[in-house]
C-alpha cells in the first residue's frame, strides 16, 4: 500500500500546527528587546521537525521573522543536549514540569 505526500501532511497535520503555535506562544511570551534580536537574525529551526518541507516557510508567514534551517538540525540537538547534561545549572535553567509545561522549580 502507497501513502500518499497528501495523506502523510494530512496525518501530522495538528503535530506541526502544535509546533508553530508553540513558536508563536513563544514570541509573544518573550521581551521586546529580544523579539528585536529575532527580528534581525530570524529564527533557526532545528531537531526532527526542522525536515519536514516547509515547516520554514509555515513558520515566515505566521511570525514574520526570518527562518532558517539548521545546517545539521538532528546533529544540533545532540550536541546541544550533551552541553546541557553536562552543566548542572543550565540543566536547571531548562527543566520543564510535563505535568504542566512550566519552567521546574529551581
């Protein structure tokens, strides 16, 4: 059985709704002076989601910020992840609460 491109963007549909409504949550929720800076220099997607096509100029259009992709968006989140894990602070600094998506407590 073929599935079709129109089937899987139907399919993930809400997942990338669900991502650029967390970048837009994000900017709003963010200083103006830092929303200057992504004025800028735009925004840089990386991870998993930074492959799916488009998701660069979905993002343009909803913030009208520059989008980039990252030059190795899978290889960002690992190295950035390992620097995390090893700086106890910045671990703190980034830990989230899943049962209610807010910062943990230090």
């Amino acid at each position: 059985m073929l599935v079709s491109s129109d089937e899987i963007a139907s399919a993930i549909s809400g997942s990338v709704n669900a991502i650029v409504e967390a970048v837009t949550d994000t900017i709003d929720e963010t200083p103006p002076e830092l929303v200057a800076d992504l004025m800028a220099r735009g925004i840089t997607v990386a991870g998993g989601g930074a492959l799916l096509p488009h998701l660069d100029e979905l993002i343009r259009a909803r913030t009208r910020m520059p989008v980039t992709i990252a030059e190795d968006p899978l290889g960002c989140v690992v190295r950035g992840t390992g620097k995390v894990l090893n700086d106890p602070d910045s671990l703190r600094r980034v830990t989230v609460d899943l049962r209610n998506g807010r910062r943990a407590s230090r």
